[in-house]
C-alpha cells in the first residue's frame, strides 16, 4: 500500500508541476526543497556533514549549514523539474543550456570512438541530456531497479523523453551485455559516479577520506577502450542549465586488470572533485557515503525512496 501510495505522490506532483509556468515551477521547486529542510532530521545533519567535507578545513560550521541548507533547495528545483518536464519543452531546454567542454566530446565522437560518461549528483543532469541532441549523441544510462515497479516504468517514461534510453540494474550479465552493445553502436554510456550503491567499489580518497567508488565506468573503459569523460550539470541562477565536460580519461595501458581500474578510479574521482567543488550547493547527496557517515549517530537508518531513483 505504502509504495502504491509513493506512486500516487509522483504521478500528482508530474500533473501539479506540469501544468505550471516554467519560473513559476522553479520558484515552487525551491520552496518545497526549503519546507523539507526544515521537516528533513537526520538528513539535515548528512548534508551537513557532507558540505563541510567538500568546503574544506578553511570553511565554517555556518558555511556548511548555508550550502546545505541550499542543497535542499537545488534538490527541490531538480524534483520540480523532473515533474514539470514533457517531451515538447525540450526544444526550450536545449536553446538555455550552455555547453562547456563540447570540444572534448566532439573530438572522440569524430574520432570514431565510444565514450562513457561519468557524472556527480549535480544539477538535473537529466535535463541536460537534452543537450545530446545538439552534438549529436544518444544517450544510454543505467537506472537502479526498484520493487516498485510502478515508479521505474514511470522513471523509464520520463528519461526516454527526454532523449535516455535506459539499462536497468538487477540483470546479471545482461546488464553489461546491454552496455556493450550501446558502446559498440557508438552511443554515449552515462553513469553515475559518486556513490557505491553495491557496497563492491573500489576503495578510493574522495574529499579526504577513503570510500568505495563504482568499478563500473573504468571496468567499461578498460574492457572496451572507450575514454571517460568527467561530466557534469549545473542549474543556472534563473531559467537553464550549463553543463561542463571534462577532458577524456583515456583507458591506463599498464599494469593488471585491477590495478588498471584502480588508476583510472581515482583520476575519475579527481575530476569529481573539481566538478563539484565549482558549486557544492548544488550536490544532492544526502546519503552516508563514507565509511564516518555510516558510524556517527546521524546515520540514517532507512533508505531513502527519492535518493534510491534520483
């Protein structure tokens, strides 16, 4: 009943925001994400911590209790957004989205290689793959698969209009399989990067403190050649998105297989770094995601449905 009922709240609030004026629904995103800040409990105290960490030793308590109160915010406008989008606005999303980096992309595209890219939690990057069609790419992501059935076929929905085709965890080996078909058809591969849902990633520094990453983005690259490109989507101060690409991080030709994964693991996580640390605000990770999260007495002890698909 409880998931029925989660289904219900995301089919209301894609009619409510859907039918409202695009600044209106911004206005509204960020509102909602300010009421939750207050209602938020332990989440509050998570994003804390995580901004404070991302700020680094010279930024105050009240630096990071201002970023992660603005974090709420940025999420809420990513839900509104999320809700508000149809396959007919597209066209203005793609005319206020600004590209930086396209360079990098255009370059492997015309040299005839496949690409993987390697995304944060920032902005609405959903939004921003849009922008594919603009250079000419169709994009491939890997979305987690959910008990609720009813809200991955709606996420399925939602993400295929706006250009993403989409591979479901949960399929053994067919995962893979469906990944390597898109890399060999020369479409671009986008995954996430910047948290270990599996509990199986590679241990890595990230922020200074040692956590798993996902092996998958380097595995891909190494087993099929494709380079890595850091990515990442930012929403503007009013109406649009930038999104800036990184330079390729080209598959490590030495050493094993492991130790491969591991060198280009942590290049990947350096450009994380750099990509988030242009606007940290705008990173809406408000789960544990160091192995200090999950022993302070702030540790959420639930999952939370919304960070699970978002």
């Amino acid at each position: 009943m409880g998931s029925y009922l989660i289904y219900l709240a995301f089919r209301a609030g894609s009619a409510l925001f859907g039918a409202l004026p695009e600044v209106v629904m911004r206005k509204a995103g960020e509102w909602a994400g300010a009421l939750w800040w207050v209602l938020a409990g332990p989440r509050k105290a998570m994003a804390v911590r995580h901004m404070r960490r991302v700020l680094g030793e010279s930024a105050t308590d009240g630096d990071a209790l201002v970023a992660a109160r603005a974090m709420f915010r940025a999420y809420g406008r990513y839900w509104a957004e999320t809700f508000w989008f149809r396959p007919r606005k597209a066209a203005g999303i793609r005319a206020h989205t600004t590209l930086i980096g396209v360079e990098h992309l255009v370059e492997v595209r015309d040299r005839g290689d496949a690409m993987i890219v390697a995304l944060p939690h920032m902005g609405n990057w959903e939004m921003a793959a849009t922008a594919g069609e603009t250079v000419g790419v169709r994009v491939t992501a890997v979305a987690e698969s959910l008990a609720n059935r009813r809200i991955v076929d709606w996420f399925l929905a939602m993400r295929e209009s706006v250009g993403i085709d989409i591979v479901l965890t949960g399929q053994g080996s067919g995962t893979m399989r469906a990944l390597f078909a898109a890399l060999k058809d020369k479409r671009v591969v986008a995954l996430l990067s910047d948290r270990d849902v599996t509990g199986s990633g590679i241990p890595i520094e990230f922020f200074g403190e040692v956590t798993g990453l996902p092996a998958g983005p380097a595995s891909l690259s190494i087993r099929t050649g494709a380079p890595i490109l850091p990515v990442a989507s930012y929403f503007k101060k009013g109406r649009g998105h930038t999104i800036i690409i990184g330079a390729p991080i080209e598959p490590p030709r030495d050493g094993s297989k492991d130790e491969r994964v591991a060198v280009q693991t942590r290049l990947l996580a350096a450009a994380l770094e750099d990509l988030i640390r242009r606007d940290p605000a705008q990173w809406h990770i408000l789960q544990p995601n160091w192995p200090s999260d999950r022993e302070s007495e702030d540790d959420p002890s639930t999952e939370d449905p919304l960070q699970s698909v978002a």
